[in-house]
C-alpha cells in the first residue's frame, strides 16, 4: 500500500475491521523501510504484535538478536517473563498489543541513535493512532523518555501515569521497569510486579471486557523506587539471564 493510502487507513480506521487492516498496511508498508542505515543489518522489521483493539500497549527500545531473527516483539527471557507478568492480571499478549520505539535492531543491541528515532517514530505514532490504546506502558528508561519528552529515568517515574500527547493524540502514560531490566536486578521484580498490578485499575472498569480484575497490592510492599533490602520479597521467577537480552535499560 502506498504511503497516501496507509495515511488515509490511519486517518479513517473507526471499527475493529478498519483498524486491523489498516495495521496489517502499515506492518506491508514497513516491512521495505530503508528510512535509516539500520536497514542495512537488519534479518527482518519487527513491527509489532497483538490486538489491533487493545486498550493497553507496550512499547519497548528496540528488537534484540531473538526479535530480529524471530520478527516479533519480546520474545527473548524478557518476554517470558512479561508473558507472566501479563498471566498475572489475567491478560495474554492477545490482548493487548506490543511493539517497540525501533522496528530494526542496532547492532550489538547499542542505544538508538537519534537520526533512528527520528525516522522511525512516525511508524509508532501511526500505530498509535490506529490502535488508539487507553494506556501505553512504556518499558524501561528509554522508551519512557522518548515518549514522555521528558528527561526523568525509569527509576523516578515508574509506576507514575501521566498524561502525554504522542503523534498528535492524548494517552496515558505508564511508565514501567523493563522485564530484562528486572532478571538483571531482582530488586527490580517485586516492585516491576507492584506496578503491573496497577494496570488493571488504570484501565478503568470502562469497556473492560478483555481487562482482569484488578489485584490489590498488598500491605508492605516497597515503595516506588525504595530499595528491597536482600534476600527478602525477591520473586522466584526462575529466569536464566540471556546476554543477547538489551542491557541498557536502566
Ligand atoms: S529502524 Fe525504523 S526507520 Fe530505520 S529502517 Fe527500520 S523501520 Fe525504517
């Protein structure tokens, strides 16, 4: 589909049909993108992956060495591990939708540079736009940044929706640790736990056909960004590290 016509898709999509295919053009259309120099190593475009309705989407850094190879989002130990954290509030990757800033790996999983993101962010907004989710959690220190516009780390703001404008429509945003970020520091799960609990009820009881219930945090849990002192509350995900995962996600 010619970029007009995927621009007209984007603009016209009302029902969950139009949506659908006018997320399967832009995944057709993106799939050739040459727009920055990660073209070039890339095996594949990872576009993204789920409910063309849902109401709650992901949106990580980058494709790693598994998600280039595969073509999906998360598909790595962090992605078990979101597959849990998701099980947990009573969802599945069905039910929402997940999707990366980059559709194209950087080499040896380095930061995106700028130049990427400006090129590639258009492909973004226009999910976006077709989706129309009511929260996007944005996973890790990266992503929350680029589409908060704001400078603060994940460590700060995580767990703390606000409101932001992005490619020209108001969301909420959720800002949340990244799963790769929480096997690498166990500290990190309980409170990555704590802040996916609180996605059921930031979804509102609005149009919740395909959200869990929501699930009460217990008494005791730390604090957002307190530190879990050792060996205590630290979760049992049974996760082996992958070194193909991203590091930088702090
Ligand atoms: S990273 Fe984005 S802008 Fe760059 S080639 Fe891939 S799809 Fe195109």
């Amino acid at each position: 589909m010619a970029a007009g016509a995927v621009a007209e898709a984007v603009a016209a999509a009302e029902t969950a049909a139009e949506r659908a295919s006018g997320l399967a053009a832009l995944a057709d259309a993106t799939s050739s993108c040459t727009l920055c120099a990660l073209a070039e190593g890339r095996t594949q475009v990872v576009f993204g992956t789920g409910d063309p309705n849902a109401k709650l989407m992901f949106v990580g850094e980058a494709p790693g060495f598994h998600e280039d190879k595969q073509g999906y989002p998360f598909v790595g130990q962090a992605g078990k591990l979101l597959d849990e954290l998701l099980a947990g509030i009573e969802l599945t990757r069905d039910d929402v939708y997940i999707a990366n800033v980059l559709k194209c790996r950087p080499p040896g999983n380095r930061d995106p540079q700028q130049v990427e993101i400006e090129a590639c962010e258009q492909h973004l907004f226009k999910q976006v736009a077709l989706i129309e989710p009511r929260l996007i959690a944005t996973l890790g220190n990266f992503a929350t940044k680029l589409l908060s516009g704001r400078p603060d780390g994940i460590t700060k703001v995580h767990g703390e929706p606000r409101e932001s404008t992005l490619g020209g429509r108001t969301v909420t945003l959720y800002p949340l640790f990244h799963p790769a970020a929480a096997l690498y520091t166990p500290a990190m799960m309980k409170t990555l736990e704590a802040d996916f609990a609180r996605i059921p009820g930031l979804l509102g009881a609005e149009g919740t056909d395909k959200i869990g219930p929501a699930i009460e945090v217990a008494a005791g849990e730390p604090e957002a960004g307190e530190a879990i002192p050792a060996g205590v509350g630290v979760p049992s995900h049974d996760l082996a590290v992958d070194p193909d995962e991203q590091l930088d996600l702090f």
